[in-house]
C-alpha cells in the first residue's frame, strides 16, 4: 500500500471493500475449479469413447460438490484468501502447486482404501492439471482484472496519534494494493508533518473538500480520545455523504483478523461485545458434540500409536510417558492438562515456570518429532472428554504466566471467558510463543476468535491444524 496524490481516479470505478476483494477472489477460483471438474469429464468421456451429454455427466455430477468442496477445504487450511499473499504471484503459485499436491495425495488416499473399480483412475489427474492450471491464469489476471473492474479503497485517517503509524504498517504489509491513504486530519499545527510518510493534510476544517476531491469511500478514526465537536461534525457530515467510517481497531481486525487490545482505548465496546448467551443459541450444544464426537474418534486412533510412541519416549530418556501441568482453564479454574513428556525430567527445577523457546536444550529427541507433528498434546482429547477443555479455543496457560500478562496485557482475562482448547486461532495463525510480547499478539488473535467463533471458524481451524501437523510447522 503506497501513499496516494491528492488526485482523484480519473474515471469513477467501484472501491472495493476488503471482504469484497477476498470474495472476488474466491469467486474466480470457484469458477476455475468448476470449469476444472467439466474439462476432466469431458478428457474421461473422449477416452472412455462415449458421447460427453447428460447421460454421461449426471451420473457423475457428484464430483461438482465433492472436488470443490476438498479443493476450498485445502485452499482455507493453506491461507490461500488472505490479500497479502495472492498480490504475490510466485508465492501463489508455489502455495497453490502445494495445494493441488494435497489434493492428489487425499484422492489416493482415498482411491487405495475403496473398493477396486469404486473410483476412476486417471479423472483426478486431468482435474489436478486442469485446476492448476485455470486457478494459476485468474490468480496471474486478478491484478489486471480488478484494476479495471475497480481502484483501491481511498482512506482518509483522523487522528495522529501512535495508532495512526500501526494502521499505516499494517496497511501496507497485509493490504498492499487494497487500500491507498489520501492523507491524514489533524490539528491546526500538525498540519505538514508527515506520520510514516503519510502527509497531515488538514484540520477537521478542510475535511469534506478532501472528501469530495479525492474521492474518499471511508474515514478511518485513528484517535483513541474522544473526537472534539468540530471534527465529529466534519465526520457526520462525510457520513451523510455516503463515505464509511470505521474506527481504527475494526479495521485492524478486518484486514489482519485479530483485535489490537494496546490500540482500543476507550473505545473498548467496539471490539469487545458483551451480549447475553441465548438458551435458544445452538452454538454451544453444537461445539460441545462435535467435542464429544471428535474426541472419541480421535482417542480410538490415539491409543493405536500409544504403545509406539510411549516406547519411544522411554527409550530416548529417563522419566514417565506422560507429564501434567496446572493450567488455567474457564472462569479462572484450575485443572492439570495431559501431554505427552516432551522434555528432559525435573525441566523446570532450575528455571521455575518459563517459556519454552525454539531449540530448547531441553527437550529430548522424541520431544522435538512430538512437537513438531502435535503429536504431544494428542492426550489431551481426556481433558476435552472431561470437559475442561474444547477441541478449539484458547490455549490454556499456566497460573505463573497468568498472573503475570493480566497485569501487563490489557483484557488478558478474556481469554478465561470460553473453554481452553487443543487448538486455536492463534495456534494457526501464529508462531510458538516464547515472550510477554508474543503473549500479546496470540491474544490479539485469540479475542477475534472470541468475537467471531462460530462452527465454520472452528472446522477451519482444525483443518488448519492438521495441515500443520502434516508440514511439521510445530514446536
């Protein structure tokens, strides 16, 4: 996202919003996809030498629900949507090549545990090279296509304060070609000065000419006191213009998907709702079967692997197959999560209750293969069945950490507000955390999971979990 001139566009073209952006491109890569699934039929009817009609296509017509379905399952678990990455081509490519490649290993998969002749051979090849190929030419057009169906979102930021600057990076490293900032409002002296290379343009004064000459659709409120008199009547009259306004956290949380707890201010309602829970809301009932159902199964497939994994752990160091630890868990109670010992025994008598940090000396051999598949936090299932925790949701901390990033971090107890889980958002969207500040930003994406949890998010959560267990991104 560069700066913008005070010019407007010369031909007046849609500014897209950023959920618009990423719907556009979902919609292309649907339609690739679908058009894929018709060039391998067509590829099967001419090699099986029948006529390609309805005769031939209903029977099959399945694989229109099925290989879009497996192929937007992958493309979520891979992070496929997110704006960053599809305005770099070659990272594209090289994500979606990884993409087909899992496709085709499902299919085998699959294909090898069917009955013979329950699945045709090669229509998952002439699907996999057909899809690769029309979703590689959209995502290589997208830019050309959505620069002339559209321009980037013109923002106008009010407000000069140290969120101003966050807004600014973000933009530009998450959102490099959806948005372009025209400028920012501040005070009168302010006027000139420039915040991370974005010019103070005008007071509250001048607002509605920079609205109508740089053809602005929304008004970023970047500062966290309360708005003076003037400038919310400036900001009114924009409204009532037709252009958005949107307070800095939100679009934050938009365009990153996690909320910035250090820039709320007194703006705090704004990205932490509190609402009443509905008896009539079918959402926990949902959660807490799918917790119910999944860890059942997932048990039944743990206690295969125990005996190896457990002889493993034995054999590679002195100590027990299992390790507990106290956590924090719903409401602020206490319970001891299960694991399985992935470090050395008696780690922490010299340390005390610290972080565990990338090559930590103590972890064994068998440890780090456990950590790196998610392997080691499989026994946890128990503490779902017990109800202590829940397949998705925050990670449960420790009370010495607890005590001590309530006291730094603002909103940290929110955490405390859902039950601990397996796996999370900030598990799948973030690196391992090893300091207080790392501590901050899983929060930030914990309260977006806080706010938007829901069973797709949970399902694509877990998804994106088992992609990671499967590239051995662990720690």
């Amino acid at each position: 996202m560069l700066f913008s001139p005070h010019h407007a566009p010369r031909r007046t073209r849609p500014q897209l919003r950023f959920s618009e952006r990423r719907f556009l491109l979902m919609l292309g890569d649907a339609l690739a996809v679908v058009l894929a699934v018709t060039i391998a039929l067509f590829i099967w009817s001419r090699a099986a030498r029948v006529p390609f009609d309805l005769a031939f296509v209903l029977p099959r017509s399945f694989w229109y629900v099925v290989l879009p379905a497996l192929w937007f399952t992958l493309a979520s678990a891979s992070n496929f949507y997110d704006l960053a990455l599809a305005a770099n081509r070659m990272q594209s490519l090289q994500r979606l090549l990884l993409i087909t490649l899992q496709m085709l290993v499902v299919y085998l998969l699959v294909f090898f545990l069917s009955q013979r002749d329950a699945l045709p051979r090669l229509f998952i090849a002439y699907y996999g090279v057909a899809s690769f190929l029309l979703v590689a030419l959209w995502r290589l057009l997208n830019p050309a296509l959505i620069g002339w169906a559209s321009t980037a979102r013109r923002l106008l930021l009010v407000g000069t304060d140290w969120s101003t600057e966050t807004i600014i990076d973000t933009l530009r490293t998450a959102a490099p070609n959806s948005f372009a900032i025209v400028g920012i409002i501040g005070k009168e002296h302010e006027v000139g000065q420039t915040v991370r290379g974005v010019p103070v343009i005008g007071t509250s004064k001048d607002l509605m000419n920079f609205v109508r000459r740089d053809a602005v659709a929304e008004l970023v409120i970047t500062a966290t006191p309360q708005l003076d008199g003037e400038t919310f009547q400036a900001v009114m009259d924009a409204y009532e213009h037709g252009v958005a306004i949107t307070p800095m956290p939100l679009l934050y949380e938009r365009v990153t998907e996690r909320v910035p707890v250090e820039h709320v201010g007194d703006q705090w309602a704004v990205v932490l709702p509190l609402s009443e829970q509905s008896a009539f809301d079918p959402y926990p009932f949902l959660k807490r079967l799918m917790d119910i159902v999944l860890s059942l199964v997932g048990l039944a497939v743990w206690l295969v692997l125990l005996p190896p994994i457990a002889l493993l752990i034995v054999l590679d160091s002195r100590g027990g197959v299992f390790y507990t630890q106290l956590r924090v868990g719903r409401y602020g109670r206490l319970f001891r999560i299960i694991k399985f010992r992935t470090m050395v025994a008696n780690a922490e008598q010299q340390t005390g209750a610290v972080f565990a940090t990338r090559n930590d000396s103590r972890v064994t051999r068998v440890g780090r293969w456990l950590r790196k598949t998610r392997l080691d936090e499989t026994p946890q299932l128990i503490n779902v069945l017990r109800g202590e925790m829940s397949l998705v949701g925050p990670r449960p901390e420790r009370p010495e950490h607890v005590e001590r990033l309530q006291a730094k971090i603002p909103f940290y107890r929110t955490r405390h507000t859902l039950r601990p889980g397996v796996t999370g958002w900030a598990q799948v969207r973030y690196k391992y955390g090893e300091t207080d500040e790392d501590a901050l930003v899983k929060l930030q994406y914990d309260l977006y999971y806080i706010r938007h949890k829901s069973l797709l998010l949970d399902f694509n959560i877990l998804v994106r979990t088992v992609g990671k267990a499967l590239r051995m991104s662990g720690q």
